[in-house]
C-alpha cells in the first residue's frame, strides 16, 4: 500500500471507529468553495488524522451572519414553504453537511473505490456499475434510503417529502447520461480527506457538493462535442464534464485572475496531457463571449456568479453580510447577461445549462423567464423526468415556480398535471438541502436553441 493510500485508510479507520463508538459522526469541520471542492479535513483531536492537515487547517466553528439569515427567512418561507424550516436548519448546522467523492477517471480508482465501500460509502449514480471502466458495486442495497442518526430530532427528514420521495422511488428507474461519472456519497456527514498536490500524480478523487453534479448530466456532452463552461473557476464541473465524455474542445473560461490560477490548478492536478491540450482556458467577461464566438459551441454550461446562500450565510462580519446583500440585487441582471451570452455561443441545435447554488427565485427561474421573453430561439427543456424522478431519493426537488418569486407555492415532488406545472418543470428544478439529503442548494435549467 502507498504512504498516500495508508493515510486514506488511516482516517477512514479512525472516523469508523468513532462512527460506530458514537451514535452520531463526530464533528466536520471545513470551507466550502463556491458550489464545488468543499475543503474537507480531519478534527485535530481524532485519532489517525493526519497531522500536516490537521495543523495547517484547524479553523473554528463559523457563526451565521444574522443579516443574511434574516433575509433568507423573508424570502424564502414566502418562496419555499414547509421545506424552509427545514432547509435552514440544514444550511445552519455546518456538521450535518454531506459531500460527494467523484473518482477521477484518469488514474486507476480500485483502491479508494474500495475504502469507500468499506466505509459504507455507494455510489450516486448506479448504472455507472455496468459500464464503468472501474467498476464498482455498492454494499448497500439499491433501495437504500439514508437515515439519521435517532438522535438528531431536529434534522428528521420531513414526513411529507419522505412518503412523496419514497412513491417516485417505485418508478421504474430511467437511465441518466454519462456512464463514466463516478461519484460516491454517505448516508452521513462522513468526511474524506482530500488530496494533497503532488507534482506529476495526477488526483484520483474531487470532493464535491453531489448537486454540483445535476448541471453537468443536464449538459449531456457527447465524446467530440465542442463544450463552453463560461464561468469555469474553480473547475469542479469542468471535471465532471471531462469524467462524462471526451470532448473535442473543452474552453473554461473565468476572468478572475486568481480563480484562474486555481482553476488551472485544478486541470492540472486531474487531467492527463492528452486531454490537456483539447481544454483552452480563457479569460474573457463571459458577457460578451456570445459576440466573439457565435454559433460555435455543442454544449454550454453557465454556471452563474450567485448569491451561494452556504457561503453567504457564514459572511465573517456584518459588514461583509450587507455588503453581499446589496450585491444580490444586482446579480439577476449579470446572470441574465451570461445567460443570454450563451444562447449567442451556442450552435443552433444546442444545448445551454444554466445553474446556480443558490435558493432564491430571482436569480434563478425570474432569470431564466427573462431571457426567454426576449429570446424566440430558446426552448426550455423538462428536467423533472430526466434528473428529478431517477434521482429523488438522494437529492429533494422542487420545481421552479414562475412569477419572479411572487407566488407562493407549495413544493411537491410529484409531477402534476396541466400546463402551469409542466411550465414550472420547463424552467428548472432546484435542489434543496434536507435533512439526510443536505446536497443543494442548486437550480439548473437546460434551455435548447432552436434550429
Ligand atoms: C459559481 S462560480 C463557478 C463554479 C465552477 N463552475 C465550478 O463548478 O467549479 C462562478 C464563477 O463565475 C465567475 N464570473 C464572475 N463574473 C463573470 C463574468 N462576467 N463572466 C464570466 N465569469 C464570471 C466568478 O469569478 C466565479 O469563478
């Protein structure tokens, strides 16, 4: 075994043994970084966590900041509903967070695929098991539905979501898109170390949001295509884009210098040279991007700057909390900018998804309704049946709901009949964190332009 796997082995052990001495996982501590590469380290006082990580990255228990949970709890009881309580008390109790491991492709994946499983970990995506180069199968059964830990009452998964999610499960599963993706996940908050750089290695594994994933399958990249992420740093989709197919061209474009550097950071560490050299990283404002590169693009991926209510909601001051409140207003009209910037670059025929980590409306179906106002040639697509059906027993959807986050609505998880449902489907689906199911926030929604 390498020193590198021994570590891995290590803390899966320690975090085991404390995992079955207690009844509930000890305490995750770590930062989150946009929608992807939640930065994943050990508690110092658990026994075989590695002490470089442990030193270097020991921070203390954040405090939500009350100006921005005050505004969550205006918007969002009036947008959500019921899933609001729920939802923030996910977003505010940090250790209940959970986080995806997705294998890298490239490198030979049977060991940590084995560790994985030892630690109870599945995978999210199960037809991955017939196809996958390294295959892997599950120790839990197919049905599995996570539970909590009996005592955390507080985080019970809702009843109502529950029953709902458990008469999607009895549909016959549909096959979701590329067969190579392999992402594990926990039933419980089970942290998994990262992995350090080491120059020449390439990673075997990206730690994740799972519903970072959701606006990559939308995409559904075909090996050859010509594929745009516009606002590509830190490259956690860029990732999964390359783990699903091989494009022709892959452009990552981000125009934040530093974001550049880490997400050239990121290809690096995880893609090998071949496929290195079909990835350009441009650095351009991605609202212009349409008007340079018209037509150009299979696939475009707009994952938006957003409000990121996990990130948000940790702002380290007031100050810092007011200021991104006043930012917030400001974000629909970029993200309409972007969006529409992208229906530019996209071929005729194309696909474009656009994405965000964030609950609020505004900045996510308002968006998408704008912009299709102005734009005949987009045709927006229903995710509902492909992702939200086959994937409702890990992730809990509510589908969008029209009228610029005017109307309350109350969130189902069942398709409904008639045309303002099957409108709402159209404009996206939006995950939202839940107790047992914390992935999310995320919306996406896939917009075709027509031929
Ligand atoms: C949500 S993050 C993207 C996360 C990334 N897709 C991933 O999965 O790792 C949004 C990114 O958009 C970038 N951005 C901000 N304004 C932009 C603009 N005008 N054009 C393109 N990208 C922009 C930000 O710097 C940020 O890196």
């Amino acid at each position: 075994m390498s020193k590198y796997m021994y570590i891995i082995h290590q803390a899966c052990s320690a975090w085991r043994r404390i995992c079955f001495k207690n009844p509930k996982p000890t305490a995750l501590w770590w930062s989150v970084n946009c929608h992807t590469g939640p930065d994943v380290f050990l508690h110092p006082n658990e026994p075989g966590a590695p002490r470089s990580q442990v030193t270097k990255r020991h921070r203390k228990e954040r405090s939500s900041c009350q100006q921005v949970l005050e505004c969550f709890d205006q918007q969002y009881s009036q947008e959500l509903g019921d899933l609001w309580p729920s939802a923030r008390a996910v977003l505010l109790d940090t250790h209940s967070w959970q986080y995806g491991v997705m294998l890298n492709r490239f490198t030979t994946v049977t060991g940590i695929t084995q560790i994985l499983q030892s630690q109870g970990f599945s995978t999210l995506l199960p037809q991955t098991l017939s196809n996958s180069k390294y295959q892997a199968g599950s120790l839990l059964p197919p049905d599995y539905i996570p539970k909590y830990p009996p005592n955390d009452s507080h985080l019970q998964p809702d009843n109502s979501s529950y029953e709902l999610c458990q008469d999607l499960q009895s549909e016959p599963s549909l096959s979701l898109p590329c067969p190579t993706l392999q992402c594990y996940i926990h039933p419980y908050p089970l942290r998994f170390p990262s992995q350090p750089h080491r120059p020449g290695q390439l990673k075997q594994y990206y730690l994740l949001n799972a519903a970072s994933l959701l606006p990559v399958l939308a995409l559904q990249v075909r090996d050859g295509e010509k594929v745009l992420d516009l606002c590509s740093a830190p490259g956690g989709k860029a990732l999964a884009i390359t783990q699903c197919a091989t494009p022709a061209l892959l452009c990552c474009n981000e125009p934040d210098p530093h974001r550049q550097d880490w997400l050239a950071k990121t290809l690096e560490s995880f893609l090998p040279q071949s496929l290195i050299n079909r990835v350009i990283v441009s650095a351009q404002d991605g609202r212009s991007f349409g008007q340079s590169e018209a037509g150009t693009y299979d696939k475009v991926l707009v994952d938006a700057p957003c409000s990121n209510d996990r990130s948000w909601l940790y702002s380290c001051s007031s100050q810092q909390g007011e200021q991104r409140l006043k930012e917030r207003a400001r974000l629909p009209a970029l993200q309409a900018q972007l969006l529409r910037s992208a229906l530019s670059a996209v071929r005729p025929g194309g696909a474009v998804v656009y994405s965000t980590c964030t609950l609020s409306s505004s900045e996510n179906c308002a968006v998408v309704e704008t912009v299709l106002s102005d734009c005949p040639e987009a045709d927006p697509e229903d995710l509902w049946e492909e992702i939200a059906i086959p994937l409702a027993k890990y992730f809990t959807f509510s589908p969008a709901h029209p009228g610029h986050g005017q109307t309350p609505h109350k969130p189902s998880l069942q398709p409904e009949n008639g045309t303002l449902s099957s409108y709402r489907h159209r404009l996206g689906i939006l995950v939202v964190p839940q107790p047992g199911k914390t992935w999310g926030p995320m919306f996406l929604s896939r917009i075709r332009r027509k031929k």
